[in-house]
C-alpha cells in the first residue's frame, strides 16, 4: 500500500478561511430595506376604506372592499350627486414622492371610463382617459339633461381643483365624441346625428373659464360652433351655426325657420346661434 506523506515536523495544518464581517455601513442599508418592506407589507393589507381619510370635502364614499393598495368603492358622491363605483390600483413607486398615482376604472350605469391620475386632497390630474357609454347615465352631473344617444371619451389631459365646495375643472385636451344624439324638446325626439366635441385647452388664464369646439360629423343637423365654458357660474355658451341638410325631418325644419325669424341666415343659409346654458 503506498503510504501518505507525513506532513513536515512543525508545519500547522491549513483550515478554511474565516468569512469577514460585513462592513458596518451596510447595517444601516440593510435596516432600511427592512423597514421599507415591514412598510410596503402593512400598506397592502390596510382596508380600502382608508381613503376616506385623503377625500377632498365634496367627495363622500361607501361600499369598499380590497386594499388601499388595490380596491374599489361602490357608491361615490360628488357634490351630492350619485357619482357611479371605482375601482383602483396605486402604483408604488410615486409614494417615495409623496404623490397617489393610481389606474382606475369608473363605472356609471352603462358609463365606463378607464385612465390614470395623479391625486392630492386639492387637485386632480388625469391622463389618458378612455371609454363612453349613453348619455343619459351622465344626467346626474347635468350633463346631457333631458338628452340621449351615446358618447366616447378620448381625453389626454384632464386637471380640476377640488379643494372648494364645488369641483372646478381646470384644463382639458382631448374629444369626445355623440352619436345617434336626439331629445324630446327638440325636433319632436328626431335623431340630430353624431358630432365631435374637442378640447384642446391645457389651461386658461383665469384657470376657470376654456373652450371648446364642436362640429357634426354627418346627420341632418350641419353644426359648426364653440362652446365657451365657466366653471365658477356653471354656465356655457354655444356660439355658432346651424344648417338644416335636404335628409332633416319636418320638425327640425320647422324649428329652424322660427329661429330664423329672430337671426338672418346668412349667404350660405347658415342660421347663427348664440344660446345660454347652464350644467
């Protein structure tokens, strides 16, 4: 059998080298991403009812269920008014910032939009909205009172100011669009055909008065108008013209030509229009 060499008279025998200690810097990093993580584990199973406490006064809500993280609510009031359900998902990261991004979906009767917002208990900032549904589901918010028909929401931008009693929209740009529009008090319930209303103001000077424009797009109404809008007084004005095409029904005829005893058509037989509205 071959024998092993001896190992040499006063040579140590070798053992494993000792691991260091982590650098002392590192405990405070590591304490840190524990805290964060204790943080990120309790805001996940905090109830959704939470939020009450961030509501800006003219919003009341009920009805919660989820997370804070990532719930919903199935009753909203706005300024007293039936505002429709939410449902929500905070992104995480914007918290290091101390500002609430979140995903939401809105439902309203047959009303849906989907889009992004940036959230504070005074201002609201939403992009990318999208979404519709019928006009009437809108009839709580003075929105198409006493209309129907449907409409569909692009909007890129939206900003309004809720630290008031009342919701004031800031700025807007995008379109929304109606089709298949018709009410009771006009024409005798005639459909108006579908029209194009686009915003394209990222913020007035005042911050409480924009505009918008609004033009048909086919049907037997020809329309081309802006609708200048104050948020202060709640009231609009729809400036423009009117033009009845060779398809309108006899009672829209008839109702332009009493307008026209009041404003002259002018050479291309448009009927000018500025009427006063409130919302």
């Amino acid at each position: 059998m071959p024998i092993s060499p001896s190992p040499r008279r006063g040579a140590k025998a070798q053992q494993p080298a000792a691991r260091p200690a982590p650098p002392r810097s590192l405990w405070p990093r590591l304490a840190l991403i524990g805290a964060l993580a204790i943080v990120v584990v309790v805001v996940c199973v905090l109830p959704a009812s939470l939020i009450t406490r961030f509501l800006p006064p003219t919003i009341q809500a009920a009805d919660f269920s989820g997370s804070i993280w990532h719930g919903s609510v199935g009753r909203i009031t706005a300024g007293g008014r039936p505002a429709g359900a939410l449902e929500w998902e905070v992104h995480p990261l914007p918290l290091v910032t101390l500002h609430v991004v979140t995903d939401l979906h809105w439902v309203k009767g047959g009303f849906v939009l989907d889009g992004s917002a940036d959230l504070s208990r005074t201002h609201i900032a939403a992009t990318n909205l999208a979404g519709g549904g019928p006009l009437q589901d809108l009839s709580d918010f003075g929105l198409g009172a006493g209309w129907r028909g449907s409409a569909g929401v692009r909007i890129t931008e939206l900003t309004a100011d809720v630290s008031g009693p009342q919701t004031l929209l800031k700025s807007a740009v995008g379109d929304i669009t109606l089709s298949d529009v018709s009410s009771a008090q006009v024409a005798s319930g005639a459909n108006l055909g579908s029209y194009d209303l686009n915003f394209n103001d990222p913020g007035s000077a005042s911050g409480t008065d924009f505009s918008a424009a609004l033009t048909d797009t086919g049907g037997p109404l020809a329309v081309n108008a802006t609708i200048q809008l104050s948020m202060k007084t709640r009231s609009g004005l729809f400036s423009g013209t009117l033009k009845e095409r060779p398809d309108a029904p006899p009672a829209l005829r008839s109702e332009l030509d009493n307008l026209a005893q009041l404003h002259a058509r002018d050479a291309q037989g448009r009927l000018p229009v500025d009427l006063e509205f409130t919302f």
